[in-house]
C-alpha cells in the first residue's frame, strides 16, 4: 500500500509539474500573451500584461533634481540600463465564485490618449488567459491617470465592459472634474503633457459619471477587499488590499516606478506624481509598513509579473521579487 500511494504522489507530482510546461508550449506555439495564475486563500488570482510603456531619458521623469550620477549609479548597481526605464502593466484580475474584479485596466486603445502599439493589450491578455470580457462584474480604478483608466474606453468612447460596476475614490472623482485642479505641487505644471492628460480625464469621467460607484478611504468590497487612502500620486491615489483564508496581498497601483532607484531613495520622486513631497512622504510611510508586516505585494508598473516582498536594507528598502521554477 505505501508504495502504491508513494507511486500516486509521484504520479500526481508528474501531472502537476507538466500542466504549466504544456501551458507554455501552447502559449508559443499560438502566441498567447502571458499570464501568472495563483491562489489567495479562497481567492483565484491572475496577473495579466497590458504591455509596457518605455521611459526615455530617465531623468527628469524619474528623481528630478538629484544629480544624475547618483541616479546612474544605483541604475548600474541593479545592473540597469541608464538610457530609459520600462514601465509594466501589471493587471490583477480576482475570482471570488462568480464575481471577476479588475483593478485597473491600462492604456486603452486611444480614446483617452495614445500610448502606442506597445500597451493597451488588455482585452487580448484577458482572453488568452481564459477570461472573456462579458465574465468581468467590478472594476476598482487606483487613479483616474490614462494608463489606469484608458482600459475601460473603445476608441469611440463607449465602455468596453458595459455592465461591470466601476469604483473609484471619492477624493480622486472631485480633483478631476474641478475646472483647474492644482498642480502646483507638481513638475508638470503648465506642460503639454498635464494639459493632454486633464483634457482626457476630463472626457472619460464624463462618461463614468452617471454609474461609477465613489468609495472613501477604508472602504470594504465584496469581503475580500480593502481600499487604502495613499495620496501624493493623485489626491485620491489607493492601493488595495486583497485577502482572503488568514492570508494578504496589497495592490500598490503606483506607490512608485522604479524598483532600482524608489525603495533605496523612497524620497525620490516621479514628475507624474500630482503632489511630489506628499508621494514621497506616503510612499516612505507605506513602504515601511510593507516591510515590518513582511506582506506580500503587487505592483502595477514594476517587472512582470510585479510580485515580491519589500526587505529592509540599511536605511532605506529592496525590492525582491517572487521567483518561480518555471512560467505559469
Ligand atoms: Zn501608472
């Protein structure tokens, strides 16, 4: 009998292993977009690919004002390029029985900006991960910037997932529709990018007007969720905890940019940043947090698939990703 049920297990080891390597082979072979799949104590969880967007020269988007060797150097360090930096697009989908929650859903396919051929791969990354469009129930928007929310929109402007109730701060919703929020704060003030940016945000929130669903900080979904108040990105910038069974995982949607150069200088800052010293100052404060509680995390626009853990270092902070034996 032992050796029967030692042979079962080795059996059932075999068939498990094989699953994701089958998975790939296909995925090449009919090139299918990537997809993480893993569970949250009751919760199913897939990581999906919206693309990348490529940032070139690093500074002054990224750290403006810190001497550019510095910025170079821990670039090298992490043995980075210092000629630009990839921006993932991270998307979390969450299946709870019957309900499919998106947090955020990328560039879109222009309606609200273009952001080129390289992004807005979201319906197709859904698809090819075994989820179709009309499965999706909720969608919680982080922040109403265009590769958060550009996702929603077809090119004409009509919604890509009609009857999925969407959610987005309070906080947020009111900074974007006032006729000149302030972004005094800001490194973008009077650019031709924060005018493209306001314009688009305006037309898409016009058109979420009359059914999204406002939330304020700590508000609570479907039993699963809780919406975490992190603002200096945007006013109503939210990062989202998930859990599920005793276990955690926190979306931090666009806490920072730059594994490389944001968890040692969490002071470093990122000219999309609405509020540069308050972003700084959340990001110090949440990343610390991160790191005593030891939480797992999930990050919008760091390396796919964004999964990883924040460690102490010294006086400042390291990313370290989660590794997997092979895709899937
Ligand atoms: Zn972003």
């Amino acid at each position: 009998m032992e050796r029967r049920a030692l042979l079962k297990d080795i059996f059932l080891l075999g068939i498990t292993a094989s699953l994701p390597l089958k998975r790939l082979l296909a995925q090449q072979k009919n090139n299918i977009r990537p997809f993480h799949q893993f569970k949250l104590g009751e919760l199913e969880l897939t990581v999906i690919t919206d693309g990348s967007i490529r940032m070139t020269p690093v500074q002054p988007m990224f750290a403006p004002g810190i001497p550019s060797a510095a910025v170079d150097s821990l670039l090298v360090n992490s043995f980075r390029t210092t000629k630009e930096i990839d921006l993932g697009i991270n998307i979390l989908v969450i299946r709870k029985g019957k309900q499919t929650i998106l947090i955020d859903t990328g560039t879109g396919n222009g309606f609200d900006g273009n952001f080129g051929s390289d992004s807005g791969w979201l319906i197709k990354s859904l698809t090819d991960a075994g989820i179709s469009r009309e499965e999706v129930t909720d969608i919680i928007i982080t922040h109403a910037h265009p590769d958060h929310i550009g996702g929603l929109f077809n090119n004409d402007g009509s919604l890509v997932f009609p009857t999925a109730q969407v959610y987005l701060s309070a906080i947020e919703y009111a900074f974007w529709t006032l006729d000149k929020p302030d972004f005094s704060k800001s490194k973008m003030e009077n650019s031709e990018q924060l005018k493209q940016i306001l314009a688009s945000t305006h037309k898409v929130l016009q058109v979420l007007k009359p059914t999204v669903h406002l939330f304020d900080d700590q508000t609570e979904l479907f039993g699963c969720i809780r919406l975490q108040k992190a603002p200096g990105h945007t006013p109503g910038h939210t990062i989202v905890h998930v859990y599920s069974g005793g276990e955690e995982l926190v979306h931090i949607a666009d806490l920072l940019h730059s594994d490389a150069l944001q968890f040692q200088h969490t002071e470093w800052g990122f000219s999309g940043d609405t509020d540069i010293a308050l972003a700084a100052a959340t990001r110090k404060k949440v990343v610390a947090t991160l790191a005593t509680n030891k939480t797992k995390v999930f990050a919008y626009h760091l390396p796919w698939p964004g999964i990883g853990h924040v460690r102490s270092k010294g006086n400042a902070y390291e990313w370290v990703m989660e590794t997997y034996p092979i895709p899937g």
